[in-house]
C-alpha cells in the first residue's frame, strides 16, 4: 500500500496507525540543536578576539586579611560578666554628660521617682497636681 502525499510516496505498513504529516522532519530539529552550542562557542572565541584586554584588566588579589573567627571559648563567663555588666548600669549612679549636668540614677529610684511625680503627657492621679 503507498499513499501519494505532496508528489511523495509514503508506505504503510499498519494502515490503521496514521501519523501527522505536517510534523517536522528530524533534520531541521538535529541541525539546531547542534548548532545552538556551535554557535555558544564560536561566540565566546569572538568576544574574546574584539576585547582582547577585557579579562587581564581585572585584578582579582586579596588585598586586605579578612580577619579570624572570635570564637567564644568560655560562653558561661562571657554571659556572667555581661550580666554583672548590666546590673552594675541599672544599679549605680554615673555620668552621661557631666558638661550638661546629665547623671545617671539607678533603675529602682527612676521608677520610684516617676510614680511619685507622673510622666508628661499622662493625667495626674486624684489629688496630685
């Protein structure tokens, strides 16, 4: 059995399995698909051919050491003298700006002093002006 399609004759052997026959043939797909990394490599060979200074001009040394690692080798003493740090801030009287007159008071009279005086803005209690 031979089907004439397009001036071409075709055989069948299973008449009953049909294809498309307006499919590509596998020429075309092959040639592009070699061609596209013919045409990567070709194009890398050019570039470098029409900028014949563009990789030497960089200058990829270090220089500067990047410094180490500060590893903590002691974590329970780093956390006690951070804390005794901060407790020794909150509880005790230092200078902020001693040119301005700007002192430092502990946390407990700070708070006690604004719950007797009230903080700006808020109302004042009955009976507090």
């Amino acid at each position: 059995m031979a089907e004439t399609i397009h001036n071409k004759t075709v055989q069948e052997e299973n008449p009953a399995t049909a294809f498309e026959p307006s499919d590509w043939s596998l020429r075309p797909v092959a040639l592009i698909y070699l061609g596209i990394p013919v045409l990567l490599v070709i194009s890398c060979f050019v570039l470098i051919a029409a900028y014949p200074t563009a990789l030497p001009d960089v200058d990829r040394t270090l220089h500067i050491t990047p410094p180490g690692p500060r590893l903590e080798t002691d974590a329970e003493g780093d956390l006690q003298k951070f804390r005794a740090d901060e407790e020794r801030r909150l509880n005790t009287y230092y200078w902020i700006d001693k040119q301005k007159g700007v002192v430092h008071i502990p946390i407990e009279q700070a708070m006690k002093k604004l719950a007797a005086s009230g903080a700006p803005g808020f109302p004042k209690k009955k009976g507090q002006q």
